[in-house]
C-alpha cells in the first residue's frame, strides 16, 4: 500500500484483509458529537472563552455504527471565542491529516 492511499480500516475488512492498512493512512475521518459548552474565564485579552466537548460517535444511524467501528474514538475539547461556533447536540465530521514536517 502507497502512504498516499485513502484505504480504510473499513474497507480492509470488507476485503478479509487485516484490520489495519500495511501503512497508516496519511488521512483519517472521524466523526464526534459536541455534547456540551462551558464558558471559562478568558486570557490574552479575552474575559471569555467558551469550551466545547466533543466525543466520537457510537451509535444513532447507520453512518455513526460504521464510524464506530472504523475510526478512532476518544475525546476531544476545543476553546473558541464564539458561543455560536458549534452546536451543542450536532454531530462533526473531523479530518486529521499528516502535516508537512
């Protein structure tokens, strides 16, 4: 497999491959819900900032069970100046791509 290759460890398994790609992927999708907000006191200047918490999707349509089972899980929190920049509730699509050194 080319380190440039999109395969999935989703589409090894449809294949009766191993799990993993011989390389890892340079690209990866994951898909997380924003399960809360939390206004913090602020720094450089800001009184404010608002914290959203995010954690993978499991389950709640066909689309989530694949994610599930083919990406990475775990949590993730992002600070933000704007109590507006995501929805609490919402689902998010995250791309994680290898960055030039």
């Amino acid at each position: 497999m080319e380190p440039n290759d999109d395969k999935t460890i989703e589409d090894c398994r449809a294949k009766g491959e191993p799990n993993m790609p011989a390389a890892a992927p340079r690209r990866t999708r994951a898909k997380f819900k924003c399960e809360s907000m939390t206004k913090r006191m602020g720094w450089a200047g800001h009184d404010f900032v608002y914290s959203f918490e995010f954690r993978a999707v499991t389950a709640g349509s066909p689309e989530n069970t694949r994610f599930f089972a083919a990406t990475p899980g775990g949590a993730v929190r992002l600070d933000v100046l704007s109590s507006e920049a995501f929805e609490v509730g919402g689902d998010y699509y995250l791309d994680f791509e290898l960055a030039a050194a």
